[in-house]
C-alpha cells in the first residue's frame, strides 16, 4: 500500500503544507513505518494512520462529514487530545477543494411520516439505557443545561435547567403538564415530586419508555405521571394548561414546524403557557452546519434531523397560533453540557466499548467532542421559547419577566 498511498497523498499534502501548515503526521504501512509531514512541527499534536487505501478518497478532498466517516469506518485511527483533532478536522476541511469537501451550508429537507420520526428516534435512542447511563447524570437528562453561576455540576446544572423551564411555565400544583418527548422522565418526576403538577409524558423511544415507567412505579407517582409510548400528534386528551418539548423539535422537519405548534397550540388551554427547548441553525436559510458536519449528523447519529434558524422558529410559531413571550439564547450552557458528556464519555472508555461495539463507540465520541465544537464556535444554538396562545388580550400577559430568575 506504501507506494500508492505516497503517490496519492503527496498533491493534497503539499496544498497542506502551503495553505494550513497544521502539526499533522500521516502515517500509513506496516507499524505506520512511512510517513507524511502536513505542516513544520518538532512533535506533532495529531496522528493520523491509515489503515485503509479506501481512506484516500475521503482525506484528499475533505470535509467533517467524509474526515468522520473515515474514522467511524475504522479507515484511519487517529492520536492526539480530542481538542486539537477537532480543531486538525475543521483545518482540513477549510483547505478543501470548492467544487468537492467545502460544503456549504446545505438546506436539507425530508419527508416525515409517523414511521420515519418513530424509526430515527428509535435508532437514536434505543442504543441501550445501560449505554447512555455511563455519560449523563444520575437522572439521565439528555438535553442542554442550565449552568446558572457557571460553577455547578452536570447534575445540578441539569436539575437547574428543569426547574428553569417549569418556572418559566409558571407551573401550578393540580395543573396538567404534557412534556412531548420525555426521555426517561426526569421533567415530568421533577414536575410532579416539586411542583405538584399532574404530567403526560410522551416517547417514541422503547428504552425510553420503559425506565420512565419503571422510575414512575419506583417513585409511587403512577396516579400522577402517565408515561406514554405514543406520537405527540396522537395525543387526543387535552386541553393541557402547560406543554413542554424539551430537545424534541430536531426530528419533526422544516416542512412540519408549522402543523407542530399548531398541535401544541390545539392541546394548550387559551390561557396556557408552552415552552420549546431545542437546537437550531445559526444559518438564516436554515442550512447545516459547515463543511459537511450536518451530513454526518444525519447519516450516523440524527436520521432525518432538519435545523431552524430562530427565525424560522418564531415565524412557524406564528403560524401555528402562539405568540412568543420570551427567547433565550443558551449556546454557551450547550457547549458546557456537551463538554461535559464528552469528558465523561472519554474517561468511561472502557466499558462503553463493553457495550456497544467498536463502530457505534467511534460515532458517539465524535458526535459529542464535535459538537461541544460546534457549539462553542457559533456554528448551532440552543433556545428555550416561551409562549402563549396568541390572540389574547394583553391584560392577560404579565408585565416583567421577574419571575423567570427568582
């Protein structure tokens, strides 16, 4: 493979060389015996070994999504701190040939259906509890938190986030809470157990569903908690006077954003509140992110998971009949948490791999070093939307924001 490797790489390492000069060793053969320079460096910060010629096509011109494919696919292993990987990948990517890895901020869209949205979250989630359990919290919180003096561990800042929301709804004892998509529970037992409310929580993960049942037995809460495994456009006992949607909206499409807030909209009281947590694009036009990371999401971690701009998100909001209250940008606390999952993730190394096999290991270890990147550097956003049925008078809307940061 020596020779016909050196051969292929040399015109992409010398365009390396000239445009990034990044402290990249290539190394490829027998023991990684021969080698390639990609920039001027004593020791460098990254190795990278090929283990495959397949690897060629993908290194020459390349982007995050064909860079992670190449790793996923155990073509090239690669060594180093997983900050300067990261930060070697988004290099690479800039030096791509226009025509070919510099991807631009594509508007994807899919067709969803209720068997499409069931079976992308199902490959998602139903990973395995076990998996998922030796990265998050104790209460396995798998959405962004809130780290409100920057100084609180994972589990408080998750716990914090909770309460942050259902103080933001101005949650009520005795008062119906419809949490759609509620992982394993965590929202709607905080919910019940503090804030007295009576809760439906919705899931079209089986995993899911099953640990949030058992925790609910567990709590003795059955006569308040009814955990669902059920498709929120399936829900048909409302009214609710409070609707959460915590990390959910990814996977309902641009195209469905409209019809979404129309059904929460349909399920809320008239004088109820909502609250939409979720990711969105820093793309006006609703692109992915850069260089190609978006077509890795889609194919390895988030089948069919389509992006909004806030823009986006406030208009079909609209459209849907609700009007926004309040917005809050929490990008910086998505980075932390995804840090966080990260570090966890890379020092429970060893049984994780005890758990899922060599292949689903590598995707989640990009996946979530990479977007602790993405969202560090303003590539995609996390807001909490708070809102109302719109249309109402505003005698009924209260005058300051007070309440939200008791």
């Amino acid at each position: 493979m020596g020779s016909m490797v050196e051969l292929a790489l040399q015109p992409w390492v010398q365009r390396v060389r000239r445009t990034a000069n990044l402290p990249v060793r290539l190394r490829w053969g027998d023991s990684g015996g021969a080698s390639l320079a990609l920039g001027d460096f004593e020791q460098p910060q990254v190795e990278i070994r090929v283990r495959d010629p397949q690897a060629l096509r993908l290194l020459i011109d390349p982007s995050l999504a064909t860079l992670g494919e190449a790793y996923v696919e155990g073509l090239i292993d690669v060594e180093g701190r997983l900050g300067d990987i990261l930060a070697v990948a988004h290099r690479l990517a800039d030096t791509a040939e226009p025509e070919g890895g510099l991807l631009g901020r594509i508007r994807r869209s899919f067709q969803h259906t209720r068997q499409s949205d069931r079976q992308a979250i199902q490959y998602h989630y139903d990973v395995s509890n076990a998996f998922y359990a030796q990265w998050l919290d104790p209460a396995m919180v798998y959405s962004c938190a809130y780290f409100e003096n920057g100084d609180e561990t994972l589990a408080q800042a998750q716990e914090k986030k909770i309460d942050h929301i259902l103080t933001k709804v101005r949650l009520a004892p005795g008062q119906r809470l419809l949490d759609i998509g509620c992982g394993w529970g965590a929202l709607v037992l905080r919910a019940a157990q503090k804030f007295g409310a009576r809760c439906v929580g919705i899931t079209l993960s089986q995993q899911q569903f099953d640990l949030a049942t058992e925790r609910v037995q567990a709590a003795g809460l059955q006569d308040r908690i009814d955990i669902r495994l059920q498709d929120y456009r399936d829900v048909s006992d409302g009214p609710f006077d409070r609707i959460t949607s915590v990390g959910m909206f990814e996977h309902v499409g641009l195209n469905h954003l409209t019809p979404y807030f129309t059904r929460i909209r349909d399920l809320l009281v008239p004088d109820g509140w909502a609250m939409n947590h979720g990711i969105t694009s820093t793309d006006p036009q609703d692109g992915e992110t850069a260089h190609g990371g978006g077509g890795f999401i889609e194919r390895y971690v988030f089948p069919q998971g389509e992006l909004p701009h806030i823009g986006t998100v406030l208009r079909t909001l609209q459209e849907g009949g609700l009007e926004a209250f309040d917005v809050e940008n929490l990008r910086r606390h998505y980075a932390r948490t995804l840090q966080c999952w990260s570090d966890a993730f890379e020092a429970r190394t060893e049984s994780l791999r005890q758990l899922v096999d060599e292949r689903h290991w590598r995707i989640w270890r990009v996946y979530l070093a990479g977007c602790a990147w993405a969202f560090e550097h303003d590539e995609i956003a996390l807001f909490q939307v708070l809102c109302r049925p719109a249309g109402r008078s505003a005698r009924e809307l209260p005058w300051s924001r007070r309440w939200l940061y008791p």
